[in-house]
C-alpha cells in the first residue's frame, strides 16, 4: 500500500468514527429510536436525516469527506 493510500485511509476512519459519534449525538437528541438506530444502522439514520439536511449539513459534509478518502485509498492502494 502506497503512504498516501494508508494516510487517506486512516483519516477516512478517524473521519468515519467522528461521523458516527456526531450523528448518536444527533439522534438520540431526537428521540430514543432513533438513537438506537443510530447505534445499530448508521446509514439508515443517515439517510433518515435527508429531509432536514440543511439543519445536520456538517453530518453530510463529513460523510462525504470521509467517502473521498476512502475513495482515493482506494484507487491508490
């Protein structure tokens, strides 16, 4: 694995733990379920907070931060 595959794949999993500690956060904020779901299926409540999208915009942002380094992990690995 090339150094700048490996570094983008590490910061795509600190990227990705930070999401997913945000978005429990998130939803526990909004009701028990749905921080439940949030601990067991992250992209299903991802995808369940896409109608109000413009209040959680920093969650998106950092998924779809995290899905370019793992993207060019990938390509360069």
């Amino acid at each position: 694995m090339q150094p700048v595959a490996a570094i983008c794949l590490v910061f795509s999993l600190v990227l990705s733990a930070a999401l997913w500690i945000y978005l429990v956060r998130v939803c526990f904020a909004q009701s028990t379920a749905h921080g439940v779901v949030a601990l067991l299926l992250p992209p299903v409540a991802l995808l369940s907070l896409l109608p109000a999208w413009q209040q959680h915009r920093q969650l998106f942002v950092m998924a779809l931060g995290a899905l370019g380094f793992i993207s060019i992990a990938f390509i360069l690995g």
